[in-house]
C-alpha cells in the first residue's frame, strides 16, 4: 500500500526518540551500520547530536534497539499465524513461509537487516549481536514447537531444514542468484512438510 503522507511530513510528528529511531532505521538500511555516523542520524532525524546521545547512550544501544524492533517484527509473524491459523500448525507453518516470501521482494536492494548486521557486527558482544541470537534462537523454538504439534516426525530436524531454507531464500534474493524466490522458498517448505508427514512412497500435503 502507498503510504498517504511523504516522509518529511510523517516524521516530523514523530516525537524526538521515534524521529531518531526512524532515521536510524533508514540509514542503517541503506548504507550499513558502521559507515553511519550519530551526526549522519541526527542530520536525518532533523535534530542534534546531543540530543541523540541523550535519548540513546551510544550509538551501539541505538544500533540495539533497532534491531530489537525489527526482530520483534519477525516474531509478530508467529503471533499473526496463530489467530489467522488457530488449532492448525502445518498452515501457521506455511503462514511463516509466506511472511518470508512476501518480504523478498524489498531484501532485493537493502537486504536482510540480520544478515547485513551479523556481517559488520563481527564480536559477540556487541549488544546488537546479542539481540539477534536471541531473537534467532527463539524463532528456532518456537517453529521446534509448530512442528511438534503439526506432529511432524523429527520436529527438530523439520524445523532446521525450514531455517536453512527461510534463510537460504533470503540469501539468493539479496544476491541475485535464483529468480522467483518467492514462489520457490513456498513449494520448498510445502515439500518438507508433505514429506515428512507422509509415509514411504506416498505424496500428500496436509496442512491442519
């Protein structure tokens, strides 16, 4: 959907901290984290560096929250499946699938923010770091646990040959190596589902 308001005019009625946050995203996006300089965002967000620090202790905790906001994003996605999908966990599974499919398009010319991060963010520590294995290690969990109750054999296993291929797509989409991406990662994930959930030279989907 367009938006109905250009950025200026939306930003500009965001608070202070919001206002920071957006430019910080956009720029982070765009040129990366380390060529972002704190003067870059405060020239963005049409404030001041000072006032950047005073909301945000260093640019690493800026970095930090963003990432915590685009991760929690991804786990809405789960929450979103739920509702739409209650009682039936091969189509939540699906669901997730689909979230990741539809967003391809835009990982095209900006990338995925967790695998651009993981790339310039090289120590473990850093905070930002932290926020993205957590937020990959509880993505894992809880796709574990939708497996399980599709009553997927293996559901472990299920769940790492969906994440090899979530992650995989994204990849080839950021690289430009496979075309039609989208469409692909969805009959890939079908796949794993029919054929873990079918017996030895059957072929059947069941999604409930």
């Amino acid at each position: 959907m367009a938006p109905t308001t250009s950025r200026p005019d939306r930003v500009a009625k965001l608070p202070p901290r919001e206002r920071i946050l957006d430019a910080a995203e956009e720029l982070f996006q765009n040129e990366g984290i380390l060529r972002v300089s704190v003067q870059a965002i405060a020239d963005k967000a049409e404030t001041t560096k000072m006032a950047v620090y005073r909301h945000f202790e260093t640019k690493d905790a800026l970095v930090a929250e963003w990432m915590g906001i685009v991760a929690a994003d991804y786990q809405a996605a789960f929450d979103r499946v739920r509702t739409e999908h209650p009682g039936r966990p091969g189509e939540q599974i699906l669901g997730l699938a689909r979230f990741i499919a539809e967003g391809l398009p835009a990982l095209s010319h900006r990338g995925c923010p967790f695998i651009n991060s993981l790339a310039e963010l090289p120590d473990r520590s850093h905070p930002a770091r932290q926020v993205i294995e957590r937020h990959k290690a509880l993505q894992t969990r809880r796709l574990v646990d939708l497996c399980a109750e599709a009553e997927l054999p293996e559901p472990e296993q299920v769940a790492a040959e969906i994440t090899f291929v979530l992650e995989g797509a994204q990849v080839s989409t950021q690289n430009g190596s496979i075309d039609h991406t989208g469409d692909r990662l969805l009959r890939i994930v079908e796949g794993i589902i029919d054929r873990h959930r079918s017996p030895v030279g059957t072929s059947r989907t069941r999604t409930d």
